[in-house]
C-alpha cells in the first residue's frame, strides 16, 4: 500500500526571535521538505524582539491581521499544521485559520508547546470561555510534548485524538556519545543557562541567588546566553557583578556546541508552565546535572537519577540546591542523562514522527 504524503501548510511563529516554538516550526519546514513533502508556510510572528508581555492585547500586535491576507493558502493544501499560543489572544488569533480548514474540509492540526491552556481554560469565564473551547474543538487532532501534557487537551478532544510527541535537540549540534565522553570535564562544578533572559525564565533568581552565595563566598563559574529582552536590560549588570559569570549573548550552532561541552550543570528555575524546553534536551544529550522547576512537561523527563527539581523557583530554594551539589553526583547524573539521550531526541525523528502523522494510506 502506497504511503500518500499530503500538502502541508504550517502555521505558527518562525524565528527571528529565536524560540524554542519558532526552532520547532523551523526544522519541521525544513525537514518536511527534506522528506519529499510540498511544503507551505504562515509566519505569525509579529515582532523580532522577545518579550515577557504574553497574552497581553497591545496596538502593535495588530499587525497579525497582515498575515490572514495568506488565508488562502489554506485551499491548496491538504493538512493544516498549526502551533497557537495559550492565552485567550494567542488562540483566538488562529480562528480565522481554522474555520477556513473547517469549511473547505482541511484537516487541522494543534501542536501544542506548553502546559498553560488547562490553566487559562479554567480561569476563563461566560462568552470568552465559549470561544476558546471550541476555537480548540474546531481542529481535528491535537499534539503534546510529554503524557501528562494531555490533561491539557483533554476537555477538547478525545484521547485517541491526543498524540504525544516529544521535543529535539537542533542538527546543528547534535555530538556522538563517544566525542562527548572524550571532551566533557567533571573536574570542577560549571553552571550554564540558555534561553531568553525573561524573568518568568528564573534568570532574575537565579543570579540573585549567586550573588548571595557570592557574598558568602561560595563561588559558582556560569556562562548565560540567550536574547536579552527591552523589559529586562538590567539584567546585564546582575551578571557583571558576578565574579565567576559570562554573558556570551546569543549562541548557535558551533559556540553553542562548545557552550554545551564546558557547561555541567545546566540551569531553568523557570516560572512559566513549560512543556518541554528543546534547551533542557540539549544539555542532557551534552552529559549536564539538570536543575530546573517542577511542571509536569519537565518531571516527565527529570528526575532523582539525572538532576534536580526545585519545588519553588524563588531565590533560597536555588540557593539550597545549588549548595546540595557535588562533584560526584553532577559527573554520575550528568552521564546517565548523555546516555538516555543521546541519539533520543534527534531532530530527524521528531520530524519523522509528525510526517507520519501528516501522511495518510492511499
């Protein structure tokens, strides 16, 4: 039986800014169209700059209205693979796209890279609750990052309708176990942080929580990358009065590889709902102790054996597990997690994965 590979339109954020939602929408493109698939896209990204302001209505969001002058896309594609935000704003923006799948018979798909949407759901009341539901409810199916993701879309959709699919790490900088074993360094504690500097990421309380330790002289060496924010530029002086700190800026490809291989221990006290940040597979391929907050995408995948999950993202809960650390435990940890990894979370099966969900029997 032949395998029929339909015409795809994805719809979602593309970098620039760089995102972990904007990487995933990038290398998806990039290897549907690898694999043989004819391949569209809708770039609903509005601005080039991160920004903390989620789900907020601003004037100069409206510039989104720009991109349903590409609606019609819609009508020469089969599969409709979309990646909306969770606030009421963020989802309601891809009505249009939806309805228009819906009404021409266009299978629609919701990829979801979070685990907010059971939480605005809830909080949400009368008539705007009535549109978000069944703004959702209008797509056909539905993907998640990790099992207990699901809870997420289940007020939505069937369980059968509910496909799990975890995250990847970039092909850019994917490393064979045996390099990494002969190149990383357990000699001394070394922390790293990558991602957008937003303080709901923890970056904030994570470097007042250094700095504390500093004052007790209790020196950690960090390296941090990732775009600095308008809203957050102080942060930049935080870090210059950290004696053992380094700001790199943004990194990609062959500085993040390096970053990845001097770093041991790698840091999100995050205190958004994350799913399942792409940045924590990256360390764990890279042989790194984990430390990150406690959400449901994370505890699936962290744990006792390959890190630690802080309860309370705030200042003296890092404080208290940064001083739990040692030597032996970042080297025993951080391996297990290079070798549950490595070659797990490639960016050729993710895309492998969600072709398969794309392609149907003819």
């Amino acid at each position: 039986m032949l395998i029929h590979k339909n015409k795809v339109l994805i719809i979602g954020p593309f970098p620039d800014p760089i995102t972990g939602l904007s990487i995933s929408n990038a290398a998806l493109l990039r290897g549907l169209c690898a694999n043989g698939h004819q391949v569209d896209f809708i770039n609903t990204e509005h601005s080039a700059n991160v920004s903390s302001e989620l789900g907020k209505f601003s004037f100069s969001k409206l510039n989104f209205l720009f991109f349903y002058c590409k609606i019609y896309k819609i009508l020469k594609n089969d599969i409709i693979y979309m990646t909306p935000g969770q606030t009421f704003f963020g989802v309601m923006k891809y009505l249009p796209f939806v309805l228009t799948a819906k009404l021409f018979k266009r299978k629609s798909l919701f990829h979801l890279h979070g685990n907010s949407v059971k939480d605005v759901y809830a909080s949400l009341k009368g008539l705007k609750r009535k549109l978000y539901s069944r703004t959702i409810k209008c797509f056909d199916e539905s993907i998640v990052l990790s099992p207990s993701l699901k809870v997420n879309m289940r007020p939505f959709f069937n369980d059968s309708d509910i496909h799990v699919e975890h995250n990847f790490i970039q092909e850019d900088i994917a490393i064979s176990l045996s390099e990494l074993e002969s190149k990383k360094d357990y000699k001394e504690i070394k922390l790293i942080f990558i991602s957008n500097l937003l303080p709901e990421k923890g970056i904030n309380n994570l470097i007042d929580a250094l700095l504390k330790l500093q004052s007790l002289d209790i020196n950690f060496k960090i390296k941090i990358a990732g775009n600095i924010p308008f809203n957050n530029t102080n942060i930049s002086d935080k870090i210059a009065q950290l004696k053992s700190g380094e700001y790199l800026g943004v990194v990609s490809g062959e500085k993040k590889r390096d970053l990845l291989l001097w770093g041991n221990v790698f840091c999100l006290p995050t205190q958004l709902e994350e799913g399942q940040p792409i940045s924590i597979l990256e360390a764990m391929t890279y042989g790194h102790f984990i430390l990150a907050t406690r959400t449901p995408g994370i505890s699936d995948i962290i744990h006792d054996k390959n890190g630690a999950l802080l309860e309370n993202y705030d200042v003296a809960s890092i404080m208290k597990q940064l001083q739990l650390l040692t030597l032996n435990q970042v080297e025993q940890k951080g391996i297990f997690n290079s070798r549950f990894a490595n070659n797990r979370f490639t960016e050729a099966s993710f895309v492998e994965r969600i072709s398969n969900l794309l392609s149907t029997n003819a």
